[in-house]
C-alpha cells in the first residue's frame, strides 16, 4: 500500500485478492473537492502513473468526505479567466482529466459519495461504471454561470439519451441520484452505509475475470465509440485474435472445464 498522502490527489494501491486495485482521492473538501488548475494537474499526473502500471487491475475514484464526489471546477479561479487563451488553457485541463481516465487500460469505478456537478459530472461520465450514495445530488450548472456544458458532457447522450441530456444541459436544475439511476447514469444505487462494500463487491467480480481479457474489453469499448457498426465489427474479430494469441483464453476455458468436469464426479 502506498500514498501520497501530502498532495490534493492522494492513490492508494490495495493489494486485494485477485490483484492490484487503485484508490484514487480528490482531496479538497472544504471547497467540495472542486478542480483547480494545480489540482488537476495532479489528477493528470496520478492517473498517467497508473496508467503504465501492468499489475493494475481497478481504479476506485472517489472524493474525500462524504459532501462531494467532485463538486465541479473552481468557480473562483473560472471567474478570474479573462481572455481566450486562459479560458482555453483551463477547459483544456479539466478535458486532459476525463480523458486520463478513459486511457487507463482497466476499469475505473466511480465512487459517488455525495454533489457531483459540472466538471465533476464529466469526470464520473468518464469512469466506466458508477456506483453512488442515494444522497448524492447530480447536475450541470454551467448555462447559470454564463457558460455551456462542454468537454466530456459529450459522453452524456451515449449514457442518458439525447432528450434527458438536452434537459440537464440546457436548463441546469440538479437532479437526485434516484433519478440518475433510473436514467442510467449510475449504475448502483445504495445506502450510504453499503458504499464500499458495494464497491468491494464490484471489485471482488471484476477480479473474477480474466485480466488481459477485461484489458481488451475496455480498449475495444473505446475504440467502438468511434466507428460504425462495420469497423466497429472488424476492430472485435482483430481483438478476439489478439486475445487467443495471448494463450489467457486457452487456459481460461480448460480450468472451466475442469471444474465443470470435478462438479459432474462429484454429483
């Protein structure tokens, strides 16, 4: 287990049974872990580390607290951005985050323990998979700042439909995590008690599988979003090659057998 306990992103490495899961913490809870520029230069920097990290097998994203997951970027520093160029540089940033998370090679759960809005939004669009406290409050602010939703709120119509997310892009009202679960946008809904035992036992499935397959599976995802239907089912066909020249599904589907062959002694 390791951290860097010091900074505003603080990672954790868990040695959990079946492999390597990483623990990734914005920590700024008395702004509601909103995203400044340093910070996300931290975020960036934290998840291009485990990114080249072959053992690594998860990544938990969650907020420090249990008021926000990530309230959105700092509107202090966004008020302060005077000309093209500084809007640019910031936006540019907090893209750089979402699209950090998207290029870890394994999956990325967020974890949602409270306010998700604005940029905060995007980066749980960005995990693959999203578990939240019933509590939680959802939303995209940004048209009552003077601003539009932008960036990763791309992800959203892929996620939630074109009606809904026009409804949360354009009029930004906060909606409830009942809601963005009956949506679509999260996944799991729970108490707040039963978070981390509902992350766990997402993990504890995840590490079921077979790594280099669930590797595969998430490169393949991405590349889909990409491409019609005719490339989309060229890029599986040359994935699928890739993973049985790996030998993981040889060996994969023998110990099966085996074991369906042991429960059949058995019985």
């Amino acid at each position: 287990m390791s951290s860097n306990g010091g900074s505003n992103v603080e990672t954790r490495l868990d040695q959990r049974r079946g492999g390597l899961v990483a623990v990734v913490t914005v920590n700024n809870p008395s702004r509601l872990n909103s995203m400044n520029s340093a910070l996300m230069d931290e975020f960036i920097e934290a998840f291009s580390s485990l990114a080249a990290n072959a053992e690594l097998r998860a990544v938990v994203l969650t907020g420090a607290g249990n008021k926000a997951f990530i309230g959105g970027a700092d509107i202090r520093e966004m008020s302060a951005l005077t000309g093209a160029e500084d809007g640019r540089r910031f936006i540019t940033r907090l893209h750089r985050c979402c699209d950090a998370i998207r290029a870890v090679p394994v999956p990325a759960i967020a974890r949602i323990n409270g306010l998700t809005l604005g940029g905060g939004l995007e980066i749980a669009a960005a995990c693959d998979v999203r578990i939240a406290v019933e509590s939680a409050v959802f939303g995209m602010p940004e048209v009552k700042l003077g601003i539009p939703s932008v960036i990763e709120a791309a992800l959203l119509p892929m996620l939630i439909g074109w009606g809904r997310t026009r409804q949360i892009l354009l009029f930004g009202e906060n909606f409830t995590a009942q809601e963005a679960h009956s949506w679509g946008l999260v996944n799991e809904l729970v108490s707040g008690g039963d978070l981390d035992n509902a992350v766990g036992r997402w993990l504890d499935q995840l590490l079921s599988c077979s790594p280099g397959a669930i590797r595969l599976q998430k490169q393949l995802i991405r590349s889909w979003e990409d491409m019609p239907l005719r490339a989309a089912i060229q890029a599986g066909v040359e994935s699928f090659t890739t993973a049985v020249r790996s030998g993981e599904p040889s060996a994969a589907m023998h110990d099966f057998l085996d074991r369906q062959k042991l429960r059949k002694t058995k019985s």
